[in-house]
C-alpha cells in the first residue's frame, strides 16, 4: 500500500496536477488558516469576465452579484477588461470559448486536462498572479455552459444563498467577512446525463399560484423555475402540460430555457417537441379533423409533428417519439407494433428533414409508460441512438430494468419517477408522501442496473416537494455518494442549510418522519376506516405519534428567529400540522360512527371535532395560501384532498360524514370488563342516569384529571329519603372475591356546617353501604389539596363470575364522581388511574 502511495505521488508531481476535491466547503467566516480574502467590510469584491461571454453564463453572474448584495450587503462590480487592483477577484468563464479561462491554462494557471473533454464539470481554485498586478484571485471555470453556471451557483450556495431562496422563501443570513479556504475544488462530472422534474397535474393549485403570480406559465414563470433546476445542477425539464404548451404560450419561453442551459423534453405521451394542447389548437386553427390515430390521420400528424421540430431546431431538446392516445390514454386495443415501430420510423425522418442532419445526432427518448411496456415486451424495438425510458408504477416502485445478462441497448436507459400522481387506486397531489430512503432505494437499484441517461421525477405542483426534489437531483449528480447509512446526514445538511444548525439535527428528524407517516397511507386515501379502532389501540397510535410529530415542530417554530418563521412554516410545519390535523378528523370520525352505532351521545363530541378539524384544515390552507410571506403563495394550497369519492378530486374539499344522537335516542348496552386484575370506568359513562321530579343529572366535560366528571343539579337541592338519585355501571367480572372499589371524587369540602356529604354504594341491589367521605374534614393541610382529588374506598364481594351492576346514589348535592376504580387483584398503583377498561356488547355476553 506504501508503494502505491508512492507512486501516485510521484505521478501528479510529473504530471504537475493540482489535486482537486469535491465540492466540500471552501467559504469560511473565520480568517485562521490558509485562506484568501473574498470579502471583507472594506474591501471590495470584483468579478472579471471575458467580452463575448454567453447570455447564460452572464444571467448567472447577476445572480451571483445579487447573491452577494444579499449576504453582504455590497453588490461587486462586473470587469470585461483586465484590472489592476489587489482587492478580491473572482474570474469567471468556460475552457474552449476564447476567454480568460483557456489564456490561464496556457499561462499554467489551471490545470486544464481538469476540464477538456469534460461534461457540465466546473473547477473553483485560487491562482496565483493570474494578471499583472493582481497578486491573487478565485477561478471559477466550466467544462462548458452548464458546468461554468454550476460552480457559479456552487459558491452562491456556500456563501449562504439556498437554492430555495425564492421558492420556499429561505432567508439568507447577513455576512460582514467571507474568506475562500485556499484549494482546488470541483464536482467532477453528473453520473446520469438528463437530470430533471416534469411539472405535472398543475391544476388548481401551481396553476392558480402563476396566473396570479406572472399572468400564467409563460417565460417570467419558467426564468425562476429554471434558475432553481440550476441551482439543484439540474439540467431538465418536462413543463406543464393542463392545458398548456410550453412554446405556444409564450414564444419567450423557447429562447429562455435555451439561453439558460435548460435541455426541454415533453412527457412520455407528447412527441416531437409537442404538447397535447399543442395538438388541440392546431386542428381547431387550421381546421382538421381530431382523430389521434397514425392508421387514420398519417398525413395531419406528420404535417403536425413537423411543426413541433421546425419551431424548436435551434434550442436544446430531448424529443421524445412513439405514440399513446390522445390525452395519456393507452392506445386502442389490438394495436399494431409493426404500426408503432413505422411510427418512430417516420418521426425520426422528420427530423432528419428539419435539422438537416441524421436522426441520431437529435437526441431522442421511447418512454416505456404503462401498456407501452407491453409492447416492447412483445418485440417492439426503437433503433439503437434512442435511449429507452423506464417507469415507475406511478407510485415509487420500479416497474422494468434492463437484462444485465443479455446485450444492453446501445442509446442507454432512463428512469420516469413519481413524487405525484393523478390516477388510481386514487390522486395523490397534495403533499410530499416520498420519503428519501425508499426514492435512494430504488433508484440506486436503477442506477446499479446502467440507468443513467436521463432520471425525471413528476413533482407535480413543484411545493411542496422542496426537499424530495433536492435529494433527488442531488443523487442524479452523483448516485456513489449515497449509502443506506448516510441518507440521515444529508437531511440534516438539508435542514442545517435552510435553517442554520441550532435545530437542524432536531428539523431533520421532523423531515424524515412525516413523509413516513404519509406513506403509509397518502393523505387522499387515509378515511375512518383505515386503521383499526379496536385492535391494538392502532388508530390512537398512529394519530398520537402525528401529534407529537406536530408538538415538537410548534417548539422549533416558537424558537427559531422570526425571518426564518415562513420558509419554516413551508417546508416544516405546515406539512406535518396539516396532515397530523387530518389524522384527527379521521379518528374522530370513526369514534363518531362507532358511537352513533351504539345510540351513544359520546358520538356529538367527535362529530363536533371532525367539524372543527375540518375548519382548521380551511384555517391551515388559508394561511399557507394569504398570510405567510405576504400572501406570495396565493392558490398554491388549492389542491382537494378531504373527501374523494372516486380516484380522482373534486373541486373542494368534502365535511366528512357524521351522526349525531339524540338523548332520547341515546342506548347504553356495553359492560365493563375485567382485564388483568381491575376494571376502570370513567364517571360518564354509566350504563343508566335516574332522575327525579326536581335532581337529574350531567356530565361536566373536561373537568378533573381525566375525561370528565359527573354531579347533580340544581346544587341547591337535596334528595329525599324517597328520591333515588343513582347512576349504574354494568361490569362483568371474570374473577370472584372481596374487591376495593375507589370512587375518584372532586375535592369538595364539607361545606354544609362540616357535617359531611354522603352517598351510597352496591352491587346488585345488596344493602348499600352509606359513606360520609369528607365529614371528618376539619382543614388541615392533606392530601386532598395536594392531589386535587378525594379517594373513597369500600370493600365487596362478589361471588359469582358475569354481569354485575354497580349503583352510586348522591344523598346530597356537590358530589362530582370523576373515575370508578376496582381492584380485582391486579390494580397497579399510579398518579391517574389505568386507562378505562375495554366495553362487551350486551349481545356478546
């Protein structure tokens, strides 16, 4: 191992190469160690440009330049001609385009075998006197364009711009001093070649948000779209497709994403550069007839298809070939693949005729969506230059990979993956339901099986996706640098670079759980019977956790600095607020209709709760929509996601159903069952209330320790010896013996002249035994006060297993029961009391 230390050693020093890292951190605020000056209060920074530079490298540079009047507060100053100043510099341009970048490589300044022949690879490394009088400055250099605006974006990211500083209103903290850490540092090249997101299922909410925002999906739209994708070292882009044609809508659009480095494909089912609207204007302009059939309507598509290739030849494009039905519907039953394969064949003329070059120096894509699978199954094949996109099952599960034990086909593979689907078994739209380790999962089973030409995920409205879209795109670039055991420590880098690093290992946990949660069941098909009310506490489980998900999330958003409060709320909170808030509706929906069943009128209280969770899943979306960020995200919380009836959504969301009962219609017919040595009851929930002329009884709600209490009103008014005030419990007993039943009662003082307040106690109409539990009161500091809570103990025996009743009769008023407690000979001391007992049908006895 020493020998081969050695010689590689030996080798940079004859090849005189500078070692170059990965992209680690190369900005510091701290001025110890080997480090260059980049800003500093009264210094000021300088960029340097060659003339000619391209428009897309130079919209990068200005937003470098507003990157830095943002971390600093001082825009720097753009050069075209050398400068003669000592102040910071940073040199900008790409190797192969007559700029300073290849003047420095023949002055032995940069290494430039680092970038020759490279793909969209950037360098950034400080050099010594790269001009007279400049003693020393930063290169950033690319490989080409979209390597140049990558480094460019790479140290917008280090000095603490985050990619999502506009689309999820991440603050940038104020810098008075950055320094460079002296070294050479680069990304090496992306792993897989087309790295993107397909804008997808965009109505209401993206599509509401644009229109309001920038007039609709046009250029002003797409410019901040495509300036994230860069950002991200992203490099692709399906656009929205509702509706829209990325070309027609705004002719801007085309020479934008060209100009900016944005390579722009359509989905799997429009071809040659076409959208499906596309289509639909161009009969109804020119007046033809809508048939979506090759075998029928050759001359139309062709002529059709060539318009999409004639309108896009001179900007950057995967076009994508074969043919679905018309509006992504499976072609008709029986359908030709010979007729398929003619398809492609005389699509790919179309571009030779318009490009005037062969086919296959156009990029071009197959994608093997749903039934298009089928075919190739069957033997359809595509020539060799086309790369054959693979899919997913819409739902994140890998559907086909390549034979790695059968000749590989020549144009490589892609993946089309899912964050977002409209479709059966139903929508999933609304929320982030992809947690990052199942996307490593299978896409690095992708990977390992030559996948590596194009991956595009469908993010549907883009928001709130943020931080799927950043893990994925992240190892688009480089799949090596993910492992199961390091997917943590990129959420918490994600977290620290959004929020700072007080909460970040705390925010990262949030990040990772909440998309777990969603995915065990999307939020659209989460209902009341989704999980188990009586088996296993199951439902209370899982609606606990979210709470407590929820909880913590509160904590860090009453803690983390104002400025950070709405990026904090988009990415964070709302997320799991909005969904923990659903997971309460459903549960209480489904103790409503257990309890409606039962002719119980527990079942008005969650009813109750089911409206008002649903009125603040109005109140969440409102403020996503109108409140945060100064009401910037107008629309973008629009989606439906309560209440589907079918696979897809409605217009707005649905009030659940629920049941309300009637005191007169109430019916109590479950018993108390003994289980592991005692039976718990709460107060309320007796099995028969007798009134008489003048007492009746009510439940206080929430009152005491648990779930409520019970007494007898008017306060004023005291039984008679004829009046039988009583409640009773059904219990059905698996054991017999002498049991302590404890009466849990209000810390009512003896208030009647110290005489005390009594009532009394049976089984089965025995002889009741009467208690005076707080006449010997005479106001010495105790227990009662402490606990805020009377305990009443007496002693019983049953003697025979099965149903037995017990009655609790008030002799005066001011008593308030809160919890019956009977030791069978497993009652465990606590603070509380066990949780009440499990309930037997009356017919299950």
């Amino acid at each position: 191992m020493k020998r081969f230390s050695t010689f590689i050693s030996l080798l940079l020093l004859i090849f005189n190469a500078p070692i170059s890292k990965a992209a680690q951190p190369f900005i510091t605020t701290n001025k110890a160690g080997d480090v260059m000056v980049l800003k500093e209060k009264s210094t000021p920074l300088s960029f340097f440009v060659s003339n000619g530079t391209d428009t897309g490298i130079l919209r990068a540079i200005a937003n470098l330049q507003a990157d830095f009047e943002k971390v600093t507060g001082e825009k720097p100053a753009v050069f075209n001609q050398q400068p003669n100043s000592s102040s910071p510099l940073i040199i900008i341009g790409t190797i192969g385009t007559n700029s300073v970048i290849d003047d420095l490589i023949k002055a032995n300044k940069i290494d430039g075998k680092l970038l020759k022949g490279k793909n969209e690879k950037f360098v950034i490394q400080n050099i010594k006197n790269p001009f007279k009088g400049v003693e020393e400055a930063i290169v950033i250099a690319g490989s080409d364009k979209r390597g140049t605006m990558y480094g460019i974006y790479e140290l917008s990211a280090q000095i603490g711009v985050s990619p999502w500083y506009y689309w999820a209103d991440v603050p940038v903290a104020q810098k008075e001093n950055i320094y460079f850490i002296k070294g050479t540092y680069s990304d090496g090249e992306p792993a897989v070649k087309y790295r993107g997101i397909f804008i997808n299922d965009e109505a209401p909410a993206l599509s509401g948000w644009s229109k309001a925002t920038f007039g609709g999906f046009n250029s002003k739209f797409y410019e901040k779209v495509f300036e994230l994708l860069l950002r991200l070292k992203a490099n692709y882009i399906w656009p929205a497709m509702w509706g829209n044609a990325f070309y027609d809508d705004d002719p801007a659009s085309g020479p934008l994403a060209n100009e900016m480095g944005i390579v722009i494909g359509t989905s799997h089912h429009e071809p040659m550069a076409l959208a499906q609207t596309d289509w639909h204007r161009y009969i109804k302009k020119n007046n033809l007839p809508n048939v979506w059939d090759y075998s029928k309507n050759k001359t139309v598509l062709d002529d059709f298809w060539k318009s999409g290739i004639e309108r896009s030849k001179n900007w950057e494009k995967v076009v994508t070939v074969g043919m679905r039905g018309d509006g992504d519907e499976a072609m008709s039953e029986g359908t030709n693949i010979s007729l398929l394969e003619n398809i492609v064949k005389e699509q790919r003329k179309i571009l030779a005729q318009v490009t005037q070059k062969k086919a296959d120096k156009t990029p071009q894509v197959w994608a093997l969506y749903k039934e298009v699978q089928d075919y190739y199954d069957q033997g359809m094949r595509v020539p060799d230059d086309v790369i054959l996109l693979f899919c997913d099952d819409n739902w994140g599960n890998v559907r086909k990979l390549p034979d790695l034990t059968k000749p590989l086909h020549k144009g490589g593979y892609g993946m089309y993956y899912h964050f977002d689907y409209v479709g059966g078994p139903r929508n999933s739209k609304w929320i982030n339901i992809s947690p990052i380790q199942r996307v490593w999962e299978q896409m690095n089973l992708s990977y390992e099986h030559g996948v590596d030409k194009i991956w595009v995920v469908n993010v549907g409205d883009l928001k709130p996706m943020e931080f799927p879209i950043s893990f994925f795109l992240e190892m688009a670039w480089n799949p090596k640098k993910f492992n199961s055991q390091n997917l943590f420590a990129f959420t918490e880098k994600w977290a620290q670079d959004q929020f700072g690093t007080k909460h970040s290992k705390e925010i990262a946990r949030l990040l990772n759980t909440y998309p777990k949660y969603n995915r065990r069941v999307t939020p659209e098909m989460l209902d009341s019977k989704t999980y188990s009310l009586e088996n296993y506490n199951e439902f209370q489980t899982v609606v606990t956790d979210y709470k407590n998900l929820a909880l913590d999330a509160y904590r860090i958003y009453n803690d983390i600095p104002a400025e950070y409060k709405d990026a904090y709320f988009q990415l964070v909170l709302y997320p799991i607020d909005a969904c923990s808030n659903l997971y309460e509706m459903y549960f209480a929906q489904a103790n409503n209709r257990k309890l409606a069943s039962e002719k119980n009128t527990l079942a008005n209280t969650f009813a109750d709760q089911v409206k008002s969770t649903f009125a603040r899943d109005s109140v969440l979306q409102h403020k996503y929509n109108n409140e945060i960020s100064g009401g910037k995200w107008t629309h973008i919380m629009d989606q439906m996601r309560i209440g589907y009836k079918a696979w897809h959504d409605g217009p707005k969301n649905v009030l659940p159903e629920i049941s309300y009962v009637s005191e007169k219609d109430q019916i109590v017919s479950n018993v108390f069952a003994e289980k592991d040595g005692y039976v718990a009851i709460e107060a309320e929930h007796f099995s028969k209330a007798n009134n008489s002329d003048k007492i009746h009884w009510e439940v206080i709600p929430d009152f005491g320790k648990t779930k409520s209490g019970i007494t007898t009103f008017p306060q004023n008014k005291y039984p008679g010896n004829q009046e039988n005030v009583f409640v009773e419990y059904e219990i059905d007993f698996v054991s017999t013996g002498e049991f302590n039943v404890e009466l849990l009662l209000a810390p009512t003082l003896n208030f009647n002249s110290n005489k005390g307040l009594r009532y009394e106690v049976s089984f089965d109409g025995e002889k009741p035994q009467l208690i005076n539990f707080n006449g010997h009161y005479r106001g010495e500091l105790g227990k009662w006060q402490a606990e805020h809570l009377i305990h009443s103990n007496t002693k019983h025996t049953i003697t025979k297993k099965g149903k037995h009743v017990l009655r609790f009769r008030v002799l005066d008023p001011g008593i308030v029961l809160q919890k019956i407690l009977i030791n069978t000979g497993g009652l465990k001391p606590s603070y509380l009391g066990p949780p009440e007992s499990a309930t037997i049908p009356q017919d299950k006895l």
